[in-house]
C-alpha cells in the first residue's frame, strides 16, 4: 500500500536495492545530507543527494518540514550514526514547507518550550519528543489489549453518555441538545428536560465501572478502556478534564486475585514497551539527562528511564494494610521533622503523594500495594470488612507519581450496600440495576481503575499530563 | 487469580482431576444436573450433583440465576450433549436467586422479545444470545487493533469534547459545565461562554479524522477506535447517539492504498471471529435460522450467517465508480419497473441502501466499493478530481446492509481546500491548523470511517443496531 517505511529499511538486510521512500525533510546539510523521517520510527533516514545532478530549483525546495519523495539506492553508510544511507537518484518534492512561515511554527529547529509545543499541538507530533511519546502511547494501548485478551478478558464499550450522577467519583460535564438561548420551561418555571435529547438530564461519564460490574456478573471478566471526564476546574499538570482509564473487572475474585491482576497487569504492559519501545525509550532517557543537567543535584531524578520501569517489572509489590502504612510515616523522620506538607497525626488521614512516594521511594524501595484503607475516605461500593471501618480497597502506589492504580474487592451483599447508600445519600432509584447485581446471583468480585495518562506519563517520564495525550482538554482549553 | 474457567475446562485432556468451578445456574434438571455458565464461553458445564448425600436446604437454593461454586472430578460425560462433565463432591451457594424475583426479569429461561431485553440491558448480558454477541463484539475490536498494529499503524486518541462544529457530519450535543437554571450574560444578554469550563462552546465530536489526518501528518499511518455522537433524533434500528468509531488515515497514500487497506483490513477482523469465535457465531447462526422459520420465504436471509461472513472474505471486492454504479442502476430491472423507493433518474443522485445492496446482492453478487462520487452529495475535506465534479471518495457496500465504510482520498491541496470551505461556509479560523496540515509538507493522503456497532450487526447477524452495544444510547433513553 505504501512505499518502504524507514522502520522497516533502517533494518532490512537487503541492501544495493533501489527502495523508494516518502517522509518529511527534519534537515538539510551541506546540499548533501537529507535527514528524512516518516513517522514510523524516531530514526531519520539520511539521504545523500547527487549535488550536481540535481537542479537548484530542486535543491532550494529541500526545506525543514518538506513531504518529499526519495528513490535510489540503499547502501551501506560511510559516515557515523547510521547504518545505512540512501544513495539519491532521484527526488521529488510532494508537498513544500516556506521557510519563512516555518519559522513562526515548532517545526524550526530549536529548542521550544513545552507550553509552546502544547499551543502547536497539531504540529509537535513531527517533533522527536512527541513523536516518541505518542508510539509509546500507542504501544502501551496495545499491550493492554493484548495482556486482557490472553487472559480471557471481555472488552466493554460502557456508555460515554450516562444518565446517572451517582457514580461519585468526580464533577460531571452537562450534555444536552437544548438550545440554551431558548431552553423549554415546565409549567413551574424549570428547565423541562423531558423535552431534552434522552428525556432527562444526561452528564458524561466519570467511570464505567458500575456496568463493567454489571458485565462481569455475566461474562465473567471484562475490562473498559475508553474516555472518561471530569469537571473540575484543577489547572494542574496531574489533571485533564478528558483523560482514558483502564478498568477490568472480574466475577468471583476477591482483593487478593485482584492485587495479583494488577501486579500482573502492569508488569506486562512495562515489559512490552521495554521490549517493543526502546529507541523511543531511549530517546526519551536522554532527554531527561539532559534535563536534569540544568537542575541541582536534589531535584534531579534518582533512577534513569529504563531503570525506573524495570523498578516496577522487576520487583515484587510489597502489600502492606493502610493501618501499617500509618505507623510506618506516623514514626518516619520527614513526619516527626514537619517535613510533609501534610504531617500524618491520626489513623483515618487520607494520604498525599508525599506519603504514597516516601513508602515507595525511601522506606520499601520497591513498589507498594496498600490495602484495606478506612471505609470513611473510600467509597460507597467497597466491601466492608469485619472490623466494620476499613474496606476491602487497595491502591498501587508507584516513585515519583504515588498512586497509579485504584481499586477494589466491592461490596457484594446487597444489605450492607443498600444501608451505605443510604448513609451517603446515594439514590437507589437511579441504580436499581446495580442493586439488581446483587439480588441474582451475587458473588464476590473486584476490579480497578488506572488513568491511562498517568501510566503514559511514568513510561514517558514527561511530568505534564499534557504532554502525553493529543490534545488536551484542561480548565479554558478546548482547540483543534 | 480465579478458579478454572468453564472455557478451559470443556476443552482440557486432564480429566479424572478435581476442579472447582464458579459460574451461574443456567438450568437444574431432576434435582440432578445442573447447567453452569461462567460467562467465559458459550457454552454450559453440565454439573452432576449427588441428590441422596446433598441436603435439601441446598439444593432448593439451587436456583436459575444463583452463583454457585461446585468441586469435582471431571469425567467423560454419559449423557448426550457433552464431551465432558463434573461429579459434585462439594457445592456451595455464593449468592441466591430468589425465584419468584427471577420471574419478574428476563432471567427467568422462556422467550423473551429483544425489546424486552433492552429494559434490562444489565441482565441481558446473562443470556446465551447477548453473551455470544458481546464476546463477538470484544474479538472483532482485538482484532481491529492487532491487525493496526501489524501493519506499522499507531492508535491516536483523538478529543471527545472538541470546540469545533465544523466536522460537518453531523448534529452534535453541547457539553458544558453551566448551571443551566442560571446562565450567565454578556452585556448584550446572549450567554457568555467566556465563563463556562472551556471558555466557549463546545461539542461532543462526530468524527476523530481531522485530528487524525494531523497526526498521520508526523507518525505516518495512525488510526482512532473511540466513542463519537450524534444528536439525530433517529428513532431506527439503524441508529445509535453514542456508537464507536474506526478511523484509519495514511500519509502518502491515495484512494487505491485506501481501497487496498480497507478490503484487507475487513477480511482479516471478519477472518479472526470466523476463527475465534466459532462457537459463538454458530449458536447466532441458529437463531436465525430458527427466526427465519417463522417468516415468508421472501425474507429470509439468502445466506447463513457464517456464510455470508465468508462472502466477504472469500470474494474479491469489486470496484466500480460511481458514474458506472449509476447506469447499471438505471438500466435495472427494480429502476424501470419503480421497485426501488428512490427511483434512479440523474447522475449526482445519492444511493440509498436499496441501491447498494441490489449492487452488491443481484448485479456483482459480491462485496462492491464505489468510488468517485459527485462532490456535492460529499464532505468537504475530499479530493476534487480533474473532471472537477467528482471527488476520490469510496464507500465499500455490504450484503444486507448497504454501506459499511466510507472513506476518500483528502483535498491536499491548500488552495483548493480553501475554495471549497469557501463555497460551503466552512469557518477557516476554526480550522487554521486544519489547514497547517497543508501549509507545512502537505501530502497525499487518506483515510476511511467505519460504524464499529455496523459492524458487529453484520458479523452477528443481529437486525437493531441497539442489540449489539451493550448500553445503547437513543432519543429519550439514557437509562444504566
């Protein structure tokens, strides 16, 4: 269907073959040395071109960001830096880029902030930091699927638009159909939403997990992967108001099988980007060095790249209750030191980042799964355990970000759920259909939810969210 | 993680080995034998419980819809219907099912309408039918991103909430964040959307191509697989509010790389359920044989199921163009004899899906793609050919369904772009970086939408479009 891809050529055995080959101009040297790329490797192509045989009309085409087609010959290369070279004979320019307007973009040469890129965003995927990015993206995506669908995992498309607000876990974004110049009033002066596209006031999604839950009680294991919205007005780099989340879920399974899943779970996707990702990784490692170049000793990062993600695939998650965890940051130096932002006092105290990454980071070095957290800070679907204040829950907490994976064993009696809705005003009316979980046929299960982007940014090591999906969506913030 | 699935159980050489085993009670014949069904496959294990060393008060909680776990030893089955079955030493009730609540749901084993079974789209899951067309639905998306990720493709997730409505393909949904009883005002009185989450309007998108034609700008070949929405109010079996999306785009590739790409592509996800979901397609197969049977013979399908899946991979794709399609339907016996609905009177006329199924079923008797299609009756982002009426436009038609995928070669050119948003009022500020795309290294390229729910209708023979999502969203129903 295409020409030969420069991933594929920058391999092959077959050289002194004549190849043609498109992609985009990343420079231009000495009239001589073209470095192509085509997107489908972070590698250039360099393309040596027949200076005198090649008109100056041609040459002068040969810009920054010009589609051009190359055909010739490949061969082995005399320079450095790369195996292979294209001997050009012959080029042709599809599509031409004017320098001068190249300038005012990110696609000339230079360093350019990230907050710039973001403003560019249409554009900063030619770069060789997003172009990185965006296949790790990519690849970490289809190592989920792959991991779910050997394990015998369901895929589970859960609706985007939902008529439930219940779900708690976030502000939720309107959707309507009214023209809100003209909105339909009922007869005591409110909105009529019957009149509205669905019937009723209608949000988008904050987690599908409620009817994975349903899915599960019928095909067993499933898993959602798709978008997921929150209104909140947070301008910070851990937030998007549209982001991806990951959330399996499984019949008959408890806290235990589901702690093994996620363990599983994400060192599998880890080993697979290491395995199937490493130019990019690499690209990405170096870049991070460089970074850290202009930073003092303290701030910069304790493990390089590839290390940090071997941290995670090469280590056994250290379980530990929230109730020990406690103990362990109540006596820890930075807490008896006020060096937390939030220094932990009492049992209950819902855990920062900071606390997440000191147990990570300084006392177990390796990643921790803490478990049973007080029912208080958790909610309303968890499964209550004997005690009667902690809940079957569980977080993956990973260095440098904290938690990376939230989740559960759920509350599968239908009693004791009903008496916690009830505690926390959650409607019953609007989930009848949950309750009905519980009424035939209820079992045990559990399930989890990881944001996409934030395991993006760790494989990444990029540190604003932003920087890690397309086009985000933040507070003011909806181009392209 | 779990106990054995019934899946690997009813295929495994181990017998004579002790196995647990939790699913949910399909049918208690004599006391005796049970039908479990864990949701991992279509089909039931057949559970012989020992009725004489079983206590009572256990075996009437042996209930239809009840969670049960039963232990062991799996032997070659007496009986007819299985290969193997299991000897129940020990059974334990996990979650009843209260028999007389059964009565009331869709659980309750007699035939139920599909509308019926729309009402309970939580419970539905648990039926042999929706089980089979839901672990269908998750194979053909596996298959979708395996066979994208062979082929060099990488996976873009394109914006949900865009602050364009210049898409073009549709009615679109308002998101926002408003209190809607309380607007706020400009000066003026209209609402200020300078206040609201994005600082102006916004939408939920009908398509991801733009943004994708941006990205196969940098990485080459991407595609998106995401939710997209339209606030038609179209009450038929044909139309979802919410359904999911594939999209393809390959730079440097024109309408015949894009003809090649989406005939491979059909082929091999219809290919892998053919080879994966056997059982699955055969039990759907069945039933609509079973409902062809009450029918005249004028309706019924002139394939089976797996048949017609075969028609599809098996058949070279005929090409034709449009121009062509349209003399062989006026020349058409249903045309002169004023059969069709839409009579086929003038070239530029758009095909209705009476017109592309006769195409497909009576004239070529195999899968068919136009292509060159008048430019008016298409988008605006499409190539204009040198004729400059027509545009590289395609759509692949289907037996039984008419079009399945509609894709087209892009308008490269920025002038020519340009005068075509001109001439059909579409906002060039709104698209600026649309139009970058164009301005730096414009190239050859195309793409192809395809309906992912139009495609599970098809591969499970399935006729209402809301039987093959698992929550489908429509005018005046966003219930679950």
């Amino acid at each position: 269907m295409r020409d030969t891809k420069i991933a594929d050529l920058l391999q092959t055995e077959h050289l002194l073959q004549e190849y043609t080959v498109k992609g985009w101009v990343r420079a231009f040297r000495s009239n001589r040395f073209i470095a192509l790329n085509d997107g489908s490797t972070l590698h250039n192509l360099q393309c040596v071109v027949d200076f005198d045989n090649t008109p100056e009309e041609v040459l002068k085409r040969i810009n920054i960001g010009a589609a051009i087609a190359v055909k010739g010959e490949l061969k082995e290369s005399e320079g450095k830096g790369q195996r292979v070279e294209i001997d050009v004979k012959e080029i042709e320019i599809l599509g031409e880029a004017n320098p001068d307007e190249v300038k005012k973009t990110i696609l000339q040469p230079k360093r350019h902030s990230l907050e710039k890129l973001r403003e560019q965003a249409h554009l900063r995927v030619r770069t060789n930091t997003f172009g990185a990015i965006m296949r790790v993206r990519s690849k970490l995506s289809y190592a989920v699927h792959q991991y779910f669908n050997q394990k015998g995992f369901y895929y589970v498309n859960t609706p985007i638009i939902t008529g439930s607000d219940a779900e708690g876990a976030g502000e939720m974004f309107k959707v309507t159909n009214f023209n809100l110049e003209d909105l339909p009033k009922t007869e005591d002066g409110k909105i009529d939403f019957k009149q509205d596209f669905f019937g009723k006031e209608t949000n988008l999604t904050v987690s599908g997990q409620l009817e994975a839950e349903a899915y599960a009680m019928g095909l067993g294991q499933v898993y959602t992967f798709g978008p997921t919205f929150r209104a909140e007005n947070s301008n910070t780099s851990r937030h998007l108001a549209e982001f991806w989340m990951i959330e399996p879920e499984m019949a008959f399974c408890d806290l235990d099988g589901n702690m093994d899943l996620a363990e599983e779970f994400i060192k599998y996707i880890l080993n697979y980007v290491l395995e199937n990702c490493d130019n990019d990784l690499e690209f990405l490692e170096n870049r991070l060095i460089q970074e850290d170049k202009s930073k003092p000793e303290k701030d910069r990062a304790p493990m390089q790249l590839r290390e940090k993600l071997r941290f995670i695939t090469e280590n056994n998650f250290k379980r530990v209750s929230y109730t020990e965890a406690i103990e362990i940051l109540r006596n820890s130096k930075p807490n008896k030191k006020k060096k937390f932002d939030y220094v932990i006092e009492d049992w209950g105290a819902d855990l920062q980042s900071e606390h997440e990454r000191y147990l990570v980071e300084k006392h177990f070095k390796c990643p921790v799964i803490l478990f049973d957290y007080p029912a208080d800070i958790k909610a309303f679907y968890m499964r209550l355990n004997e005690d009667g204040k902690t809940v079957r829950a569980m977080d993956v907490l990973f260095p440098g970000i904290g938690e990376m994976v939230g989740g559960s064993q759920r509350e599968e009696r239908l009693d004791v759920l009903q008496a916690k809705m009830k505690e926390l005003d959650v409607d019953e009316k609007e989930l009848w259909w949950y309750l009905d979980t519980r009424k035939f046929g209820t079992c045990v299960h559990s399930g989890f939810g990881l944001g996409f982007e934030r395991l993006v940014l760790f494989a990444t090591g990029m540190s604003n969210i932003r920087d890690v999906i397309p086009f985000p969506r933040t507070p003011k913030n909806a181009e392209f």
